[in-house]
C-alpha cells in the first residue's frame, strides 16, 4: 500500500448528512475534492466508493423520508417549528436519549425546535412525547437511519481498507 492510501485510511475524512449532522466516510465526489482524488485511479476502490456513494444515498433518501413524515405528524404546528430541528430532535431523542428544554421557546441542546405561545409549546411537547416513545414508523426509519449509517464506517473499515491493501 502506498503512503498516501495509508494516510487516507489514517485521516478517516468524512462527510456530514444534511440535518441529523451524522458523519460518514467520504463520498466520490468528496475525494474527488480531495488531495487523494489520484487513488480513484484504483478501480477496485473506485468500485468500493460506489457502493458507498449507493449507501449514502439510501441513508439520505431515508432522512427525507424521516422529514416528510415528521412534517407531516405536526402539519398544525407548521408556523411554530423549525421542521429540520424537529427532525433532528426526535432522531436523537430515539437513538440517544434526551430531552427538550420547555421555556418561552423548545431546544433540544442548542437548536431551537419550537416557539408559540405556552399552550401551542404544551401541545407540541406533549405530541413529541407520544411518537418519540410509540410511532413504530418513525422508531424504525429512525433506526434504519443510525444501523445504516454505522454501516457505511464498517464498509470503509472492511472494504475500502481491503480494496487499498490489494492495490
């Protein structure tokens, strides 16, 4: 293996999706951006990238499909919420745990969710509450999200490592 592949598996470059912040390997086009865009000469991981390129999309149609949903469960709050702060709350409220801060206003950490007068932030919590502990849907796009999304790490720790060493 050359140094320059060694220095790639090494410095593990990522990307990160829009809304859930999540990080995953670089992409093709982001290697292509990159100082190591000469590896894509190595079709066997030029092919390992594409099947990254394929999961990366999935795991993107999958976030939208996740915001569409969430969307439309709080179509009624529709003026109070900021929809990709919502969408990554509930996510992480799912996967880690957590919970939003009721105020004059709703953050989940630092992003502010929700705003309205009290009994609108009551209501919404209160809907929040109920489909992060029983939407089945959106548990499962959910973890459809976070399994797919560490898989895309264990391709790049398998495949892309073993399609480097050949080279």
């Amino acid at each position: 293996m050359n140094e320059d592949a060694e220095r790639y598996l090494k410095e593990r470059i990522s990307i990160t999706l829009p809304i859930l912040d999540i990080s995953v390997p670089c992409n093709t086009t982001c290697i292509m951006m990159s100082k190591y865009k000469h590896l894509l000469s190595i079709e066997n991981f030029k092919a390992q990238l594409e099947i990254l390129d394929s999961l990366i999309n999935l795991i993107e149609d999958k976030i939208y499909t996740l915001k569409y949903e969430i969307e439309d469960k709080f179509s009624q709050y529709k003026a109070n919420i900021n929809i990709d702060n919502l969408v990554y709350a509930i996510y992480k409220m799912v996967e880690e745990g957590g919970n939003m801060v009721l105020g004059e206003k709703i953050y989940f950490g630092s992003k502010e969710v929700a705003y309205g007068d009290y009994t609108v932030l009551i209501g919404f919590h209160n809907l929040v509450e109920k489909i992060v502990k029983s939407d089945s849907n959106i548990r499962s796009l959910c973890d459809e999200i976070r399994y797919l999304s560490e898989s895309t790490w264990e391709h790049f720790d398998k495949n892309i490592r073993r399609s480097l060493n050949e080279s």
